[in-house]
C-alpha cells in the first residue's frame, strides 16, 4: 500500500522527533501549489542535530520506498532541505526558521495535527 504525501510527512516528522527536533509542523499545500502536498518544518540547535534529523528522516522515508530526489544545506548544517516529491522536509537552525519564517509565507497551509 502506497502511503498518501500526509501519511509519509507523519512518518518523517516521527523520525525528527526521534532526534529532538524542535517545533515540528506539518503543512498541507496540496491546494496552493504543485511544488509538493505537504512540508515538515522542524529546528534543531545545532549543526550535528540538524544533521542527525535530516538523516533519520531520509532513512525513514527511504525505507518506506520514497527517495530523496534532492538535497541541500548539509554541508552548511544550518537549514537543510530534503526533497521527496510531495514531500518536502525543512530542518532549520532556530535562527534561520525565525528569519524565513515558512509559517508565514505558507499561511494559507492547513495545518496537520502532529504531537511527537
């Protein structure tokens, strides 16, 4: 059974919580763009956490049969992007999250009931 894009942003969120990810959202954008159906935006305090979520989240979706088509920010560590088609997970430091602030510029998101 082929998880819907909500189901797997559940699943990559649980695998952030698993690292202490700070913050965790689920937006579902299905309805605003074709980018993607859903983001997980999660803050971790430093470079080696975020580090650690990204990869338990790649690891997580990958075993659910989902690849990463793209990544970005590892080497930087300081707002990583993770790329599985209708899934895109964010993994900011505090300070980049406050200053892109993806809640708001994604306002119109609805918002999935998540808890870690």
């Amino acid at each position: 059974m082929e998880l819907t894009a909500t189901q797997l942003a559940i699943e990559a969120a649980t695998a952030a919580a698993d690292k202490k990810a700070k913050d965790i959202k689920i937006l579902d954008i299905e309805s605003l763009t074709p980018m993607a159906d859903c983001f997980v935006i999660c803050s971790a305090n430093s470079s080696t956490q975020i580090e650690a979520v990204a990869r338990a989240v790649e690891e997580k979706v990958e075993q659910l049969g989902v690849r990463c088509k793209a990544r970005e920010g590892l080497t930087e560590a300081r707002w990583v992007l993770l790329d599985f088609g209708d899934l895109v997970v964010h993994v900011f430091r505090p300070e980049e999250r406050d200053f892109y602030n993806l809640e708001r510029l994604w306002g119109d998101a609805v918002e999935v009931p998540f808890e870690a």
